[in-house]
C-alpha cells in the first residue's frame, strides 16, 4: 500500500485532523484526496459500499501515526494471538498500576461489558465468538482510554446484545472526551449512538457529510443517488 505524498496527519489532545490523504494499491487509487477533522469527543461515522476504501483509511491511518497511546485502532477481524495472556498484554500496554491493582481496575471495566471474568485468563481472544472478540478489544479501548479511536466495523458478527454494549463502551469513550470515527456499513449499530458527522465514501472519496439525519436516507436510498 502506497500512501500519497503531501498527507499531514496532526494529533493532539483536541483534534485529530487528516489533510490530502491518497492510497494506491499496485496500479489502483483507493483512496483520492481524504480530508476528515475529528474534535475532541465527537463521533463520526465513516460510511459507504462494500470496496469504497474505508477499511482502507483506518489501515493507512496506523501506518502513518503508528500506535503511539494517542490513537486507538480497532480492527475489522480481531486476530487471535496464541501464547499472550490478555492481563499481561493489557498491563504492559496500560503501565500505570501495580498486578493486583490492574487486575481489580480491569476486572471493574470488564463488568461494563458484561465479560466474563474467565475471559481474562485466556491467551487474547483465544476460543471467543465473534460479538465475544468485539468486547473484549472494546474493552481495550475504554482500559487505555486514547486520545482518538478509530473503529474498523465493530458491529461485524455480532448480535444484539453484544450491539449494545459496543455502543454503550463508545457512549463511555466519548464521555471521557475520546474522539471517535466509526466505520460501518449498516445502521443496526447507529440505532444506538447520536453521530455528530456522518460521511458517505464512494469510489475512495467523501462524497456527503452530513447530521444523523443522513443516515436515515442512506436506509431508505441506498448508497446510489450520492
């Protein structure tokens, strides 16, 4: 994946702002002149057909920041990794308690999302559902609490239960000021969040942004008048 010359992608406390980002793959643009500004606490919401590149924009994001605790990348298919304790992994990325005072502060937030308390014993994401893979890396994101997360269809295999624990963890994030962009194809999540910005990619560039009103017209028209 190559990513265009002239991008600038700023982070600080208040803002993450994307200016000019273009992707090529081989000989195919993916990506065409990508601009997206993202406040603190706000939730946008990254929407389009199937092959518009928004996974493609989350991927070039992390190639170009990295994962610095600033931006928090949440990943269209969790991958299970053998032989990593989810405690261990999670405390050495949080740094801030002792072993007994982390596992008490992660075990509180696991009880946000209804995680089973055995869950946290596994290697990460070890023998876990798809809705189960889901919370726990939400779980992640509301235990590091970043500056920014960005949210690869969070709502990919899961059911309704597990739906609304995602949105409630991302109710949480935005509470604590976390700017969030939210990428999906459907609604069925959205029922339960207020979106600040909605914005329809086609064919690698924003074609629409608008309130959460414009998702009620993406449910009824589809993604072919824009």
């Amino acid at each position: 994946m190559d990513i265009g010359f002239g991008i600038w992608i700023f982070v600080n406390f208040k803002m993450l702002n994307i200016k000019n980002l273009n992707v090529q793959i081989g000989d195919k643009e993916i990506i065409k002149d990508f601009n997206l500004q993202i406040k603190s606490g706000e939730l946008h919401v990254l929407m389009g057909p199937n092959g518009s590149g928004k996974s493609t924009v989350s991927r070039a994001i992390l190639e170009k920041i990295g994962l610095d605790g600033s931006v928090f990348l949440g990943f269209q298919n969790p991958v299970c990794v053998p032989g990593v304790n989810f405690v261990t992994f999670m405390r050495l990325a949080y740094r801030k308690l002792g072993p007994l005072e982390f596992y008490k502060f992660l075990k509180e937030k696991a009880k946000t999302l209804e995680i089973p308390e055995e869950f946290l014993s596994r290697n990460v994401n070890e023998n876990l559902s798809g809705g189960e893979k889901k919370r726990m890396e939400m779980l992640q994101a509301l235990v590091l609490n970043p500056k920014f997360a960005i949210l690869d269809e969070p709502d990919t295999g899961t059911d309704v239960d597990s739906l609304k624990l995602i949105a409630k963890s991302i109710t949480l994030l935005l509470k604590k000021r976390t700017g969030v962009l939210l990428i999906t194809h459907y609604n069925r999540l959205l029922k339960f969040l207020s979106p600040d910005n909605v914005h329809i990619l086609k064919n690698g560039q924003i074609v629409k942004s608008g309130d959460k009103k414009l998702i009620a017209r993406i449910e009824k028209e589809g993604y072919a008048n824009f």
